[in-house]
C-alpha cells in the first residue's frame, strides 16, 4: 500500500491558515470508534507529516474531527457559549489503498466545508 491521507485548515473569517487547531482522526468500524492519532496544525494551517502516513494507511472508513472551537477562542473569534461550531467531524471513506486523500477544512465561526482535494 502507497496510500496516505493528508489534511489541512484555512480560516476563512481571516483569510489565512489556522494555526495551532487540534485534529483527531478516528477509524470507524461498525459501531467501534478506535482514535488513531491527534495532531496540531503548524504556521501553514497543515499537519508536519500526513495524519494518516502510508506505513500505517488501510483503507476503510475514518473521522476527521476539528476542535474547532478551542482554535476560534484562542484566535478570539468566539461568540458566546454554547459556540455555534465546537468540533467539527468530517466522515469519509477510503477505497483506493494506493491513493493520496486530502481532506481540508474550510473553517468561519459559523460555517465550513470540507472537499476531496489533491
């Protein structure tokens, strides 16, 4: 296998990327939620090495989750408590063991989107 997932936040509300926001990635299987990893987006809005590298990729059906209401208090972007977006899950499948996935986040204190980039 060759395949490896890499991931990425850009604030949008800033326009710049987003520093220092927390990421857990899960495996999902069935009704079993097993965490793989948690990293911190450095300067450029990007993990240091793929979340997901390829010496440990499988192919299968994961959850990203952005902590992205810790990132919009630190950044002072929070409106009051409850924020409207605390963690943000993306769910995605992965079928092509040899295939690099993108999965970035575009990130505002009230909305996001998400695409399979490359």
């Amino acid at each position: 296998m060759s395949g490896y997932l890499t991931t990425h936040v850009l604030d949008t509300a800033k326009g710049c990327p987003a520093a220092g926001l927390k990421i857990t990635l899960l495996r999902i299987d069935g009704d079993t939620r097993q965490q793989i990893v948690e990293m911190v987006t450095n300067d450029d809005g990007r993990t240091d090495s793929p979340i997901l590298p390829t010496k440990t990729f499988e192919t299968g059906v994961y959850e990203l989750i952005f902590h992205a209401g810790d990132y919009l208090r630190t950044s002072e972007q929070a409106a009051e408590e409850p924020l409207f977006l605390d963690q943000v899950p993306i769910r995605f499948g992965m079928s092509d063991a040899e295939a690099h996935y993108h999965v970035p986040l575009l990130l505002s204190p009230f909305g996001f989107s998400t695409y399979r980039g490359s």
